[in-house]
C-alpha cells in the first residue's frame, strides 16, 4: 500500500531535497567506497563511478523539479488555476526541461546513444504529425525505456504524452507532482482489469490533435517466468490462438489488447504507433546495472504508424492486429539485439 499523497508530498519531497544536499557533500567519500566495492569487479572497474554520478545528478534535478513545481503552485494562486492551458503547458515544459537534462547526463556519463530507424515520409506526412492524436503502443524493457519515449514525444515529435503507470511510481517524488497534475493514471495493483480499462478509456476520450497515450500492453518486463504465466492464463481463458502465438515470442509478453482496444474505442479518429526498442534490456534492477552496465549504453529503436481508417473495426480482429504487430516487433528485435559490450 502506497502512502496517502499528502504523506508522500510532506515526507518524500523534502527527503529527496536532503539527500541531493547530502549526497553532493558527500560525494567524494561515496566515490572512495564504490572504488572500493568495485575491486573485485572485471577491470576497468568504472561502473560503480558512474552509477554514483549519475544517482547524484538525477538527485539534483528531482530537486530541482521539485522546487520549480512549487513555484508553479504558488504563482497558480496556491493551486487554484493549476487546471488552466497555460498551466498545463508549464508542466510540459518542466518535464520536457527535466528529461532533457536526465537525457543529457545520460549521454554523458554512460555514453548512451540513440538510433531510431522511422518510417520514411510521405508527402503528407509532415502535415498530419500534429493534426491527429496518436496512440503509442510500446514494448516494455528495462527502467529507462519510458523516459526516453516520454523525452521523444515531448522533445523531438512535440506531442503532450498522457500516461498509463504502475502505482508503485508516485514513490518518486517530482514524477508524483508532475504527472497528478497534468491527464496520466496510475495504475494500483490491487485495481481489477475493468477500473484500468475504465481510465484508460477515460485518457483517450479527451484527446487533442497534439497529444499521444502512451500504453505498454504487456504490463512489464519480459522474464521467462512470466512468460510461462501469461501463456497460462490465456489457455486458462481457452485462448489457444493467442497462446499459440504467445508461444512464438521470443522477447516479448503477449499483449493485454484490452486497454490498446479500449483507447482506440475512446478515441477512434487517433493514428496507432507501435515502438520497439532494445539496447537496455537486460538491465533491470541495481543488481544487473551494476554487473552489466556497459561501457556505452547503446539504444536501437523502430515505430511505424497506422492510420485511424486501416485499424480492425472489430474486437477479434483488432485482437489478431495486435499480436501481428507484436510479433514483428519480436521479429525486430531478434534481428538488432545486440551482444553486450565489455563493461567498464
């Protein structure tokens, strides 16, 4: 069980600003113990340095965040006119501001690169980027896949994501204040597949031209276990197609196509993108950033869209659609996943 968000904006917030306080006073000591602990690592042993740079500059700019999401309150009339476009449009701007900036550091210290390989234009391409909403549909691999989706959309194809997230992620503060305020969900365990389907539906309904649900249909991060435990349930369901097809996938869960039909229910004129991307997968938890990190964070990723009017009309046959499409991105990843480089 979460904390109520009154505790978490009056114990975590302040947390997180002492221990950005604390941690770049004390950062030449934690530079000396993780030198230490990483001794007995493969040489060159540089991984421990760069996860405690990392940790110390994401701590300043939640801070950061922080305070400028105060400020905002504030000028809002104490939270009074936080509802308002202009205010909203802030909000964008700072996460756009804060990703950039976590985007940056990124690059900086683990070398991290970026290819996307998208579809070629079309001659109305261009026009139509901004004159249809869009729903993003993306696999789901590793801890930074959502913010470099989230930085994309915001920063390079200038769209205004609307988010659905686990629970479990209002534990971080600036991302709590960010994403209550502005049209996102987050998405409690304990929560039944109608009350997700019922926000999702409510999200895409209020769509404009420049906005982009974002929906991972797997619900998390592929393991084999879960593997095996989703090809379960659907038999357990009598899908044996979907089971089936399940079976095939080699890095991906079978999709929930409840909430991707849902979306395009709620919001029938939006355009669908399907994402893939690899390059992060094995690393998960701290355990595997700390024996795995490489020496360069290379990410590859693909997105193709499909129009409104080339989306199944039906339920089984936008069912089929989604798994056709999860299968290629399957079949995209087997063919540019790469072998991890040396670490460092």
């Amino acid at each position: 069980m979460l904390p109520p968000r009154f505790l978490r904006r009056l114990i975590l917030a302040p947390l997180v600003i002492v221990l950005a306080v604390v941690a770049v006073v004390t950062l030449p000591i934690w530079l000396l113990v993780v030198a230490a602990a990483s001794l007995g690592l493969p040489p060159p042993q540089r991984r421990g340095t760069r996860l405690v740079w990392f940790a110390v500059a994401w701590l300043t700019l939640e801070t950061m965040a922080l305070v400028a999401c105060f400020g905002i309150w504030v000028t809002s009339g104490f939270g009074g006119r936080l509802s308002r476009d202009e205010y909203e449009e802030r909000h964008y701007d700072l996460i756009r501001w804060f990703l950039s900036r976590v985007y940056g550091a990124a690059e900086r210290i683990f070398g991290l690169s970026v290819e996307i390989d998208g579809p070629p234009p079309v001659p109305d391409g261009l026009s139509r980027r901004l004159t249809r909403p869009v729903i993003v549909l993306s696999r789901h691999a590793g801890p930074g896949d959502s913010v470099l989706l989230v930085h994309h959309l915001l920063s390079v194809y200038g769209r205004r994501p609307r988010i659905v997230m686990k629970a479990v992620l209002q534990l971080d503060p600036s991302l709590d204040a960010l994403t209550h305020r502005l049209p996102n969900v987050f998405v409690p365990r304990e929560v039944g597949a109608d009350g997700v389907i019922a926000e999702i539906r409510r999200l895409a309904s209020g769509m404009d031209a420049d906005d982009a649900l974002v929906i991972f249909p797997e619900g998390g991060n592929f393991t084999p276990r879960r593997q095996a435990r989703a090809i379960r349930r659907l038999e357990r369901k009598g899908l044996t197609e979907e089971a089936a097809r399940a079976r095939r996938l080699n890095h991906l869960l079978a999709p929930h196509p409840g909430g991707a039909i849902a979306a395009i229910d709620a919001c029938p004129a939006a355009d669908v993108v399907f994402v893939a991307h690899t390059g992060l997968d094995d690393l998960v938890t701290l355990g595997d950033l700390w024996r795995k990190l490489p020496v360069r964070a290379r990410v590859k990723a693909t997105w193709w869209r499909v129009d409104a009017a080339d989306v199944p009309r039906d339920r089984e046959g936008r069912t089929r659609w989604l798994y056709e499409n999860w299968e290629r991105i399957d079949t995209w990843i087997t063919a540019n996943r790469h072998t991890p480089a040396a670490s460092a």
